[in-house]
C-alpha cells in the first residue's frame, strides 16, 4: 500500500492583480509550488460578481500544498491582506503521496 501523509491545502481568492502578492508571500514562507486559477464569477457576501477584465476586478484563485508550519507561516503573513484586500483564504488537511515534496 501507497504511504500517505496529512499536508495543507490552501486556497487564496484575491483579485488578480493582488496575484503577485500572494505568490511572493507563498515563495517568502519556503512553500516549494503554486498554481494561480483563473475565476470567472461566484457569489458571496456581497452579492454575485462576474469577471470584468475592464475594471479589473477579475479574480484569481492561489492553489498550495504546505506542511502545517509553512501553512501557519503564511496565513500570519497574510492575515493583514484578509482584511485590507477582501482576500479569502482557506486551508484543510489532505493526504498526499511523497510528502517530503511539501
């Protein structure tokens, strides 16, 4: 049987040009990957949005897998942008396969 071992997801919505932020914020926490999603629309809130590339108020969704230390890491650092930028994060425990790359 395949060995598996309890990693963090983490999911961040932000509107896309805050992208850079949350990667460099990823990078600095020594979390070794991301994956930046394209968002086309939901709802929350504040009622439902939908992409709007001309006012730039298009979002984007960070994917990460992270050890609990690097996960705590990077919420702290980006618990100030919660707020300020509307970001979303979300984080839940997952089981992956070579956790060493995590």
């Amino acid at each position: 049987m395949i060995e598996t071992v309890i990693r963090k997801r983490i999911e961040i919505l932000a509107d896309t040009p805050l992208v850079r932020l949350v990667t460099a914020a990823i990078d600095r926490c020594e979390i070794t990957g991301w994956t930046v999603l394209p968002v086309t629309s939901g709802k929350g809130r504040e009622g439902q949005w939908h992409e709007e590339r001309v006012t730039g108020a298009d979002k984007s969704l960070v994917l990460t897998v992270a050890s609990q230390a690097h996960a705590s890491r990077l919420a702290e650092e980006l618990a100030p942008l919660l707020t300020s930028h509307g970001l979303l994060l979300t984080m839940w425990d997952v089981e992956v396969i070579r956790g060493e790359r995590f």
